[in-house]
C-alpha cells in the first residue's frame, strides 16, 4: 500500500507503535500572533460585574475578534463603561479606535446569568444596537461567542463563527477521544472514547451529525454519530477498509474510500446506508474526498500519476481532472465554502506545509512557517482555516487567515492532537 495513505488524516495511524502519552484535553488557551495590513481597531470594555462571573466574558470576546484577523483591539486603562453607558466616543476616537463594545455581567435570582451588551461606531458617533442573553453558568462562553458574532457581522458584512465548533481526535495513554468543542478549542466534550483508534471525523451540513472512522472491530469501519444525544449508527462494514467519510452538502449521501474489490476506491453511499455506488474504475488508489460546496464534483487524492496529487471528478462518475501541479506530493485536500478556494498539505523538502489554491487561477500561497501541517478545515464563513500542526515541539491546533498572516494557537496540555473539522453555522 502506498505510503501516502499514512499522512494527513491517515498519520493517526502510524502513532500507533510511538508510544506518545497524552492527558485527555479539555482546555486550550488562545495565542495569536502576526501582523494584519487592514484590522478595525475596537475597544472591547471590561463587563462591568465580569469579575464575579467564571468566565471573563470581555476577554473571550477580543480574543475571538483578534484571531478573525479583521480587527485588533485597544487597551483603554481606566475605562469604565456599560451598555447603559453615554460613552466619550470622541475621546476614545482620539485613541485610535473605530468601535466600543461594553456590557455588564450579573447573576439572577434562579441562579442563571445576565449578559448585556451594546455596540457603538466610534467613527461615525452611532449607536450600534445590543443584545442581552440569560444563561446558564455553562453557556457563558457560548453567549460571548454570539456577541463576537454580532460584533464581526456589525463591523465587518460577514457572518462570525465565534459560536460554531470543531471536532477533533487526541490520543493519549493508549485511548483515542473524540471531542467536540468551541471554535476557540474551548470548552472540549468527548463524543467517544475508544482504546482503538478514531480517525477522519466530517461534520454534517446540519451541524448534528459526525461521521468518522473507528477501529474497535479491529478494522477500519465508518460510523454515524448524533452529536447531541451519543447515538450511532454503523454506515460502512465491507469488506476490507472503509474509510475517509465525506458528507455531501445536501446530507444524503457520503463519499467513502472502500478497497472492498481490492485497491481503495471511491464510492457513493446513502447516509442511511446501503450499497454504495462506486463513483470511478481505476486501478490507482483514490482517498481522502470532499465534495465541492454545490455538490456537483468531488475532489480526492490519487496516486495515478505515479505520486499523490489532487484530482477533481463529477459526482456521477467519468474522467478525474488533476488540480495540483507544484509539487510531487500534494494530499488532504479542503474546500472554502465558496468553491473559490483549495487548502491541502503538500510535502516541500520533507516538511508537510499547508497550502492554499485560488481554483480560478491555479496560483498556490504557502501560508505557514510549520513543518507537520496536515488535516486542514475551512471556517464556514470562509475566512479562517484550522489546522493540526507541531509548534514548539509541541502537537497543536491552529487557526489561520487564508494570507497567513494572522495565526491562533488553540495550545493544550501536550500530547497528540490530530484531524480537526470546522463544524457548520448553527441552524
């Protein structure tokens, strides 16, 4: 079997014999770094009563905004300010600033918390509008989340993902998890916890559902999971391997890699099962699929051309067209949610760098500095890719603008980290 079926999202399996410990994560910490030509500079104001919350619910908010890459924010020492507040926005202009958010934080009498907010355009001397959310201490990060989502939509035209989530897979004192956890990396639940590894998973268009890839049976079998209630369903068990999930966009099929008739293959299977239609006749092997956002093409890794390159065929079958050109080893393959855009990992003198193609010009940017890039995940706005990586020795996810220029470490405790996928917008 060719080795190339053992990197990217497949590189969970040649840990197996590294003997790597792990704690299982729950936390991550946010580390943003770079400089951005055009950020909106924004005041984010302590809430005023945060101090007594468990979550400090200002500095979730600016860290979400600073690691959009859109806006970067200002300290003002000193400033105390609510969303009842008439603020000095021309003082604050004068700092440099082109927008205030301030709100306050306070525990209601049935034990649930009180958040208000209220946005304001420093520029123009206009009042923003506001919300106000009474949650549970556990949905404190999550009601950050929506108000860095009002505020990007606000200041930037675009739709935040602050409050969407991503799952990824750790490994880690011989058990693999599966968690699901905010876009920040925060906040992390376990879907499933298995001796056996745990590879591949792919978030549904409705954000309820993962499929992903289990080895419990001591092969590699695709599983549906029900994110909310921890249900699962067996999709694919044939003969062989079956593997690399891929949801179409409409939710009622996947493409799977099945070597049920000897190489690996593509297929097109139900996502309530079935038997799968196989999608070409080819003697290559062809993996790691990903329909492209209108559903009509799918593209995949083959090794046809005598190395792994990227290739792009329709959904109803017939002649693959290869994409990728730099390189000798190109794999992982991602789409914006545009179809404008291609992410993938390619091999540059034995490092595994991420890439990123505009499909309409064929021109290739190498965005990071990292040398173990795989795995990576556009956010669903398009704005932002989130990948797996080794920084500082250390296995880490990270997030990245689609220039590069603007990174986020979302750093855990150490171990192995692998395979994030950007879930949806909420519906």
């Amino acid at each position: 079997m060719n080795t190339f079926l053992f990197t990217g999202r497949r590189r969970a399996l040649a840990l197996l014999g590294s003997g790597l410990a792990a704690p299982a994560l729950a936390q991550f910490r946010v580390e943003v770094s770079g400089v951005g030509l055009t950020q909106l500079p924004i005041v984010i104001a302590p809430f005023r009563g945060e101090e007594g919350a468990p979550q400090k619910i200002s500095s979730i908010i600016r860290a979400d905004l600073e690691r959009s890459g859109q806006l970067r924010g200002i300290d003002v020492p000193g400033l105390l300010v609510d969303e009842s507040s008439r603020p000095d926005l021309v003082a604050l202009r004068q700092r440099g600033a082109d927008a205030l958010a301030a709100g306050s934080v306070m525990r209601l009498a049935d034990g649930r918390w009180d958040i208000r907010f209220r946005l304001w355009d420093v520029v123009k001397g206009q009042d923003l509008s506001g919300q106000s959310y009474a949650v549970t201490a556990g949905d404190l990060r999550l009601a950050a989340h929506r108000i860095a989502d009002y505020i990007y939509e606000k200041l930037t035209g675009e739709r935040g993902v602050f409050s969407t989530r991503i799952a990824y897979v750790t490994r880690g004192a011989s058990r693999f998890n599966l968690w699901v956890a905010d876009a920040d990396g925060e906040n992390s639940q376990s879907a499933l916890a298995s001796p056996e590894p745990i590879i591949s998973p792919a978030w549904a268009a409705n954000g309820a559902q993962l499929a992903y890839v289990s080895f419990e049976s001591r092969k590699p079998v695709v599983y549906v999971h029900e994110v909310a209630s921890g249900r699962r369903r067996l999709l694919a068990n044939f003969r062989g391997s079956n593997s690399a999930p891929a949801w179409a966009p409409d939710g009622r099929s996947l493409a799977v890699t099945l070597s049920r008739e000897g190489g690996s293959q593509l297929y097109i299977i139900s996502a309530e099962g079935g038997e799968p239609r196989r999608l070409m006749e080819s003697p290559a092997i062809d993996t790691e699929p990903v329909f492209s956002p209108d559903g009509r093409s799918i593209y995949f890794v083959s090794d046809r051309g005598g190395a792994p390159q990227v290739y792009r065929v329709s959904t109803s079958g017939g002649a693959p067209e290869r994409v990728t050109f730099n390189g000798s080893y190109n794999i992982s393959p991602a789409l914006s949610p545009d179809g404008k855009t291609l992410a993938y990992t390619s091999r540059v003198a034995g490092a595994f760098k991420l890439q990123v193609m505009d499909l309409a010009s064929g021109n290739v940017a190498s965005i990071t500095d990292t040398t173990a890039d795989e795995s990576p995940s556009f956010s669903p706005n398009g704005k932002l890719i989130v990948y797996a990586t080794r920084q500082g020795g250390q296995e880490a996810l990270m997030t990245t603008t689609l220039d590069g220029r603007i990174k986020a470490r979302l750093a855990g405790q150490g171990g192995d980290i692998r395979e994030p996928d950007w879930g949806p917008f909420a519906r």
